[in-house]
C-alpha cells in the first residue's frame, strides 16, 4: 500500500483513526512510527501488517543474500512492530 492507497482507505472507513504505510525492511523506522502512532492516539488497537517479497528465477541462480531479505521481509519484520 502507497501512501496515496492509505489516504483512500481512511476516507473509505468512517472513524479509522490512523493508516501508515512503513518500510517493514528498516526496523528502526518501524519502532518510530509505531511510536508516534501510539503516542498521538495513546492506543494500539489493531495491527494489519501486509507485506511480502519474492524473488524470481531459478534456485540456483539466486542470492543467499536475497533469500535472506525475503525471509527478513515475510516472516520476521512484521514482529518488530510488537
């Protein structure tokens, strides 16, 4: 979701209090802007995290390096928000 698909979400649901996108891959950026979240709301009351990456190709032809990011990506950012 762009931040543009954000607005339209929120214009779209009556009484949605906040949509964020967030770069689920810098973990940092993701604390802060729960943060802010929380702080401006003083609640967290629910958490939608929908996020995922996929590499192309042939298994041998890709990176460990890239496995390693989708791995990050789908499965282990979503819990820095916690």
């Amino acid at each position: 979701m762009d931040d543009a698909q954000a607005a339209m979400l929120k214009a779209e649901v009556p009484g949605l209090a906040s949509v964020a996108t967030i770069d689920l891959a810098d973990a940092d950026a993701v604390q802060a802007k729960v943060a802010s979240l929380v702080g401006a709301e003083a609640r967290l009351d629910q958490v939608v995290v929908a996020a995922a990456i996929g590499t192309i190709g042939p298994a041998e032809l890709t990176s460990l390096a890239s496995y390693r990011r989708t791995l990050e990506i789908n499965t282990v950012s979503g819990v820095a928000i916690f």
